[in-house]
C-alpha cells in the first residue's frame, strides 16, 4: 500500500465511508431489511478485507465498532449494552444476532491475512 502514512490516511477514508454506510443503513424503515444489511453490507463483512490486509490501529477498530453497536441500536430500538452485547455479536449458528465486531478479530485476521498466498501471485 505504500508508507504507512498513505495506509493510515487510506485506512481512515475507508473507515468514514463505511461508518457513513452503516449510518445509512439505520435509517431504513424496515427495520428486517436493515438488519440484513448491516450484517451483509456493513458490520465486520465490510472490514474484514482490511482487517487481513494491514493492521488496522485499536482505535480505529473501536471507531467502527461503535458505529456497528450505534446502527444496530437505532435498528433494533434497544441500547447495545452489557447484556445485549454478547446476544447481538454471538454468530448465528449460536444463536446470536451475527452483528461481530472488529476488536476481537483484528490480530487473527490480520495473521490469517499474512498466511493466505495471494490469489495474484503467480503459481
């Protein structure tokens, strides 16, 4: 990607926009649909590329879970909080809500990232 001032400011345009996108989302008024978008479109889905592409800072990951946690809130009518969290991050086959967040994930992703040949290199 080049310095890591160009990553960081690219990272940071791709960080507003999906904030921005998961913004949008919550103000669908189905409140089905949204859901399914946030899930699909937005959430850890949309980050995961860049979360196995370069070691996307802490704060930034905290940035955009939080707007994960704000756009599932405004979706589902009820605050994202300590007893909710869990329900609502726990994938599906679990019986969760499968709304994850970047934190817990973003040194294995990146690692996984580093592990995985690129599909552009020659074989």
């Amino acid at each position: 990607m080049g310095s890591s001032a160009d990553t960081s400011v690219f990272l940071s345009r791709v960080l507003v926009r999906a904030m921005r996108r998961n913004d949008l989302i919550s103000l669908l008024p189905d409140p089905h649909i949204a859901y399914v978008m946030l899930r699909f479109c937005g959430g850890f889905s949309l980050f995961n590329a860049f979360l196995r592409g370069c070691l996307v800072p802490w704060d930034e990951c905290a940035r955009y879970d939080a707007s994960i946690r704000e756009a599932a809130s405004a979706i589902l009518g009820v605050p994202w909080d300590g007893a909710l969290g869990p329900v609502l991050s726990l994938r599906v086959g679990a019986g969760g809500m499968g709304l994850r967040l970047t934190q817990p994930y973003r040194l294995i992703a990146f690692a996984a990232g580093l592990a995985t040949p690129s599909l552009s290199r020659p074989v």
